[in-house]
C-alpha cells in the first residue's frame, strides 16, 4: 500500500494546525493527530512507521526544544524528524516544531535572554525572503504573518535562510527538497488567534510583550492581514499538499 498518511503532531491542545488541515481537506489523505506529550512513557512505537506516512507536520508550543528530561516526547519527535528527513518524507516544522527541525540538524535553538532579545510576539512582514522558494516564496507579498516565539534557531553557514525579521535572523529554513521550518505561524485564522487569546497563558505572555491592549491589537491586526495573507498562506499550502499527494500515488 502507498503512504497514505500526513501525521500532524500538535503539543498543546490549542495550537491546532488551522490553515494546514483546511488545505488537506478533499486531498484522499487520512491525517492523523497525535500529542506526544501527553503519552506517558511515549516512544516511536506510539506512532505510525515512517512507511506509512505521505507527509509530517509538527506544530508549536511552549516548550524548549532541548526539554527533553522535562517532555521525553521531544526526543522522540526529534529523532522521527531526522528518519523523515533521510526518507525523503515532505515535512514542515511550526515555530516548536521548526526548532526540532533545526534540533535534528544539528542546529542549535537558545532562549531569546541568552541572545539579550526579547520575545516576538505581533503580526508583522517578513524580511528577505526567498521569492523563487516554493513554500516560503509566495509570502514575500504577505503584509504580516503571526510571530508568537522567544527562543531562536541559529543558523550556520550553510543554513538555507529563507526569511528573517529584525530580531530573528532564522524565521524559516529549508531543510531538505522537501522539508521547511518556519518559526511563525502560518496556520493561525482570526478564529484560531481568538481560540488561543481565550487561554489565561496565551494573554499573560502576549501582555507581557505587548502591554494591556495586546489582545485588541493582536485581533485587529489580525484582521486586517487576512484577506491578503489567506491567499498566499493557501499558495504555500498548496504546494506542501501536492508533496503529499505525490508521495502517496494520488
């Protein structure tokens, strides 16, 4: 049988792949979403073999890729991510998940204190991006994409940069033909954003960043960035679903 599976990993409850699922929608895929992190004990064997899988998309969260004491599932998502990465298994890490990417390679993510920066937490442009990229390309044109991180990759000579902002000089890289990390979050809607500003956590942080009116702002901004950025979100997205598609024989 081909691989017929996109194996979604998410690691807290609100940071659904949004945008990313709406694009599988009426592909013939089966996606399948797990959370690692609440397994006790979790190992490979709790997920399916990468013979199975047409794609892997790993989302974000809160913790630090290097917590593997604390959160043993990231060791596991970071060695799957290195097997997916030898198999030729199209993949996208989500900010998280874009620093167990970078983990994988030998990349090192450190704490926005340990780079004396503060957290990026707002909608705004990316910088410098790869416009002949096919995945990252098309959000040259985007007037804003949803920054929520502190920690950083750190990229080497050699990384494949495909953007960057002010005060983080890695927001997306190309891992493989068919393997990007980008630390923003492509997937986030209006709706999902008000999904995530629900949660107690998720206000503190950004009014810690941000001051009292953070959600308002956040919302508004939001609003007004999706009717461009939807289109270009879904052009990037298209392209990761027919690396799907092409994999699995559909």
């Amino acid at each position: 049988m081909p691989p017929r599976t996109v194996l979604i990993l998410q690691h807290v409850e609100v940071e659904k792949p949004g945008l990313i699922l709406d694009a599988l929608d009426g592909s013939g895929l089966h996606v399948d979403i797990r959370n690692l992190i609440d397994t006790p004990g979790a190992s490979a064997d709790d997920l399916p073999p990468l013979s199975e899988l047409a794609g892997l998309v790993v989302m974000g969260g809160p913790m630090n890729a290097d917590a593997t004491t604390e959160h043993p599932a990231l060791k596991v998502e970071r060695d799957l991510l290195a097997d997916a990465l030898r198999a030729g298994v199209p993949t996208l890490g989500v900010c998280l998940g874009a620093q167990l990417l970078a983990r994988a390679q030998g990349l090192a993510v450190r704490p926005a204190a340990e780079l004396g920066r503060d957290s990026e937490i707002g909608w705004s442009a990316l910088d410098d991006v790869d416009r002949a990229d096919p995945f990252v390309g098309p959000l040259a044109d985007a007037p804003a994409v949803l920054h929520w991180h502190g920690d950083r990759i750190v990229p080497v000579p050699g990384t494949r940069v495909l953007a960057r902002t002010g005060t983080t000089e890695c927001q997306a890289f190309r891992a493989g033909p068919a393997a990007w990390g980008i630390q923003f979050h492509l997937e986030v809607t209006p709706g999902l954003l008000d999904e995530w500003l629900a949660e107690p956590s998720f206000t503190a942080e950004a009014t810690d960043a941000l001051g009292p009116d953070a959600t308002a702002r956040l919302r508004a901004d939001a609003l007004a960035a999706a009717p461009a950025l939807r289109p270009l979100a879904e052009r990037s997205l298209a392209h990761l679903r027919a690396l799907f598609m092409e994999r699995a024989g559909l």
